[in-house]
C-alpha cells in the first residue's frame, strides 16, 4: 500500500474544487447564453415586422403624434407595473 503524502492529497483536492468550479462557470455560461439567444430571437422578431409593415421608428417618434403616443405608452406601461406589485404584495 502505497502512502500517499498530506501535500499531494491537498493538491487532488484543490484541483477537484477548480473541476467544480469550472463546470459551474461552463453551467452558469450556457444559462446565460440561452437567455441571450432568446432576447436576441424576440427582437429580430419585432424587428421582421416592422421593416415588413415597412415602419421607420426614426420618423414615427420623430413625429409630434408618435412623441405623444410613446409618453402614453410609457405612462401605461408604469400603471400596469405598478398594478402588478400591488397585486403580489396583496397576494402575500
């Protein structure tokens, strides 16, 4: 039987901790990459239909009405958020 020295023990160890932690990394890099590559397909999506609608955003929002309509939107898009967490604070 072969004995096996306290600084070689320490060292396998320390070399199955960084084996762990790469695969985690390798994990937490692939979640990340699949988060973007969904973003990415959601936004070329929006993108096809407005160049197929052949909508030119510069010019819509450049535009008196188009301002007006985006403050709106926003203004909506901040009351809904904002029903939304009154919702789940009064589910808790």
């Amino acid at each position: 039987m072969l004995a096996v020295s306290g600084a070689a023990t320490e060292q396998e160890s320390e070399v199955e901790a960084l084996r762990a932690r790469v695969a985690q990394l390798e994990h937490e890099l692939a979640e990340r990459t699949e988060r973007a590559n969904a973003a990415l397909a959601a936004a070329q999506d929006r993108l096809y239909w407005i160049d197929r609608w052949r909508i030119d955003p510069n010019r819509v929002l450049g535009s008196r009405p188009g301002q007006v309509a985006y403050v709106i939107a926003r203004q909506g898009r901040r009351a809904l958020r904002a029903a939304g967490r009154v919702r789940r604070r009064s589910a808790r």
